[in-house]
C-alpha cells in the first residue's frame, strides 16, 4: 500500500486516497440537483467544541439544553472518551433539514462543510506533531461527483468557511489524537477526568459555571481579568477548557495552581460528578419520555383502535 493510500472498513464510502490541499475535488452541490437534502435525510455527524458554540448561539439556547435536545452520545475511543453527534429522526434525517436545505446553514458543523471531504488529522508513530491530510467520501446517492466542476480542498475549504472551525478545534483534535497514541502509557482516563473533558468540550455554559464556582478560584491562580472575559467570551473559555484537559488527561501545567490546591481537588471533583449525575438523569428522561410518546402514539394508530 503507497503512503497516500489507507485501509477501511469493508463497504466504507470513504476512498482509500489521501488527499492534500492542492489536490482536486470534482464536486458540485446545489439547490436543483436531483438528490437535495438526501445526505442531510441520512445524517450521521460527528462534533467538535466549536461546532457547539455556533450551533446552540444561532439557536439562542444553552449548550446544556442544546445537548439535551440536540445531541446523542457516542464513545470516540475504546477508553471510553466521549463523543458526541447530531441526534437524527428515526429515519435517521437531521433534525435542522428542512425542505429548502439546513435551517442552520451558516452555522452547521464542520463535518457538514467538509462534505464530501473529511480532514483526517493523524500522528505518526514517533512524531510528535499531527499531520493534516483530507480524505473524500463517495456515497451513491449524492450526484455532486457527477457535477462538471473541479475545485481544489484548499479552496473548497475556503468556499465552505471551513477554516475557522480547524483553527479553533485544532487543539482539541491534537488533544484527541494525543489520548489515542499515548492510551496505553498513560493509562485508561479516571472517570473524573472524562466527565471533565465532556464538560470543557461539550457543555461550556455548564463548564462555565463550574469556572467560575468558589472552589475552582481557590484551586487555580487565573487573573480577574481572565475570570471576567470567561462570562462572555464562549471561545476564550473552550480554548481555556483545552488547557485545563490537557493539564488533567497529560500533566501539562499550563494554568498555575494555588499552593494547598490538593485540599481543593475533593471539592471540583465533587463537582464534576455531580454534572455527571445531572447529565445521566436528564438522558434517562429523556429517554422516558420518548417511550412514553411512542406508547402514546402506538394507541392512536389505527391498528391499535
Ligand atoms: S446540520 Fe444542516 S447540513 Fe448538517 S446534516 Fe443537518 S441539515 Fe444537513
Ligand atoms: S449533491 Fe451530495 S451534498 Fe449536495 S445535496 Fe446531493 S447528496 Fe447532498
């Protein structure tokens, strides 16, 4: 196999080629195109921190209330290391699909821009920097490959204002590939830890609060200034949940500890379960009530009559 080329899974719709920014895509999407909307009536989208953000501001909501309604859980890794996608219809469509397209274009996820293309970030073995490359998927309901339109994935990147989101995700993705090549040296994460990167990257009005709480201020010595741009400032605070992960998940000790800080630990970790608690009993209701409408509705089918 050539350094360009990669393994899948059997019936993968990814092509086995790496693709780098100066290589072509010959690709077009638009609104007359006979499979508008099919890839969005089959979602399966993955997100990333600042996908959130964007999402639950054009909402006007909490991410909190955005992952509650919006939101299914997944596992990234075999550690447990949670992850997080767009809950779908049963159908499996999109919830924000709507006939004229997505209702949250100019805000949707990375995964949604990159579309038919996907950035592969990968670390080689012994290196310490992540490498870049893109891959392309071929699915054969999307008619956008049969389009006469070539354009390169620096400039498709471009076109779909997909820069902005690697920027800002960018650490967190070398978080994540970082968990994956060292798992094993380190350890399997505590489930305190994981519980924590769910927060700082899924949750950041949650994570917020927690921030801002008393005993977080008495553990970590982080200015007023810095405390005070974190209650408006949603990107500066992910970009400080960074920080703080890989602080907790690798021992770089960026953001300074108060000294006796280890009376503190007790406390946040106090706190970190409880948003667990708090995030399980929202997702068992949620769940109770979706059986519960389910069973409603299955007594007003006319079988059931
Ligand atoms: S967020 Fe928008 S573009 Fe992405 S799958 Fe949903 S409807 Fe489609
Ligand atoms: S061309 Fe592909 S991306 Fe565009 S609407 Fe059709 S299936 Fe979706």
């Amino acid at each position: 196999m050539s350094e360009n080329t990669f393994e899948l899974p059997h019936n993968s719709p990814v092509e086995p080629t790496r693709l780098e920014l100066e290589d072509k895509l010959k690709f077009r999407c638009h609104k007359d195109i006979s499979c508008w909307n099919q890839c969005c009536a089959q979602a399966d989208v993955s997100l990333a921190p600042y996908d959130i953000i964007r999402m639950k501001t054009h909402l006007g909501i909490s991410s909190t209330d955005f992952l509650k309604d919006y939101t299914v859980p997944y596992e990234i890794d075999s550690h447990n290391v949670p992850g997080i996608k767009l809950r779908t219809t049963e159908a499996r469509a999109c919830l924000f699909m709507k006939e004229s397209g997505c209702s949250i274009y100019e805000d949707r996820p990375t995964a949604c821009r990159y579309y038919p293309s996907g950035l592969l970030s990968m670390r080689a073995l012994g290196m310490k920097e992540d490498e870049r490359h893109f891959l392309l998927i071929k699915e054969p309901h999307c008619k956008g490959h049969d389009e006469a339109r070539e354009i390169t994935i620096a400039d498709y990147r471009k076109e779909q204002a997909v820069e902005e989101f690697d920027d800002l995700n960018r650490d967190w993705y070398r978080i994540i590939l970082k968990k994956k090549s060292t798992g094993p040296t380190i350890g399997k994460p505590s489930e305190m830890s994981l519980q924590l990167f769910f927060m700082a990257s899924y949750d950041v009005d949650r994570f917020r609060r927690f921030i801002l709480s008393d005993s977080f201020k008495k553990m970590y010595d982080v200015s007023a200034e810095e405390f005070a741009r974190f209650e408006n400032d949603d990107v500066a605070l992910m970009q400080f949940g960074f920080a703080l992960m890989k602080q907790v998940l690798f021992g770089e000790m960026s953001i300074k500890e108060r000294t006796g800080a280890g009376d503190q630990r007790a406390e946040e970790r106090k706190e970190v379960l409880a948003y667990r608690k708090e995030a399980e009993l929202n997702e068992h209701n949620r769940k109770q009530e979706e059986a519960r409408k389910a069973a409603l509705e299955e007594g007003d089918s006319p079988a059931s009559k």
